[in-house]
C-alpha cells in the first residue's frame, strides 16, 4: 500500500520540444518581406489584388450554406421531432404502467407489437 506524502513533489509533465528539420528562418522572413513589397506595389498601381483573408472568408461562407443545406435535407424536419417526441413518450409511459401495474403490461406489450405490425404491413402489401 502506497501512503500519499505531503512533502514530496508531484511529478511534471514531459515538455515536448519540436525543431523542424528544414527551416531557414532567414529565408522565412526574406519571403514574408517580398510579399508585403509586392502587395505595396500593386496597391500603389492599382491592381486590386484579392488578398487571402477575401477567398478565406468566401470559403468559410460557402462551407456553412453547403453544411445548412446538408442538414436540412438530412433531418427530415417536424416528422422526426415528433417521432422523437412520440418514442419517449411511449417508453415513459410503459415504465410509469410497468412499475404501477407490473408484468401485466409486459406481456400486454409482447402482444400489441407484433399485432400493429401485422396491420401496419398489412395494409401496405394489399
């Protein structure tokens, strides 16, 4: 058995240092500078450039309507809520009768299912 002590320390976390293998920092900046000198040109002629955060922004839009759509096609709407809703309802009201009144409504349970299947597909196939 292991006594927990007050006085002892807790032990650390394990840091994780990562150094990329291929990164030249001054290559890095020398490429971020070209890009600010080039955008400052084509701003001082004119050239209305779209910039990144514009395309970024339309992707983003375009990625939630195309998700909107998606899901309204895909829930189905009010038929599933109430589905839902008649579902839950017919599971609390089957444990509220089975603890009141007990294995009497089980069985009455194992009766009622396969008969409204049978008129359900019944009425279907004919």
């Amino acid at each position: 058995m292991k006594f927990i002590s007050l006085f002892t320390k807790a032990p650390n976390y394990q840091r994780f240092n990562y150094m990329p293998r291929y990164y030249d920092p001054k290559k890095e900046e020398m490429k971020e500078r070209e890009d600010r000198i080039r955008r400052e040109i084509e701003r001082e002629r004119g050239i209305v450039a779209q910039s990144d955060d514009s395309d970024y922004r339309r992707r983003m839009t375009g990625s939630f309507q195309a998700a909107r759509r998606r899901s309204k096609n895909t829930s189905g709407g009010n038929n599933v809520v109430m589905l839902r809703l008649a579902v839950v309802l017919f599971i609390t009201l089957f444990l509220f009768a089975y603890l009141t009144w007990g294995k009497p409504v089980l069985y009455t349970l194992f009766i009622f299912v396969p008969v409204y299947f049978y008129f359900k597909f019944k009425r279907n196939i004919s």
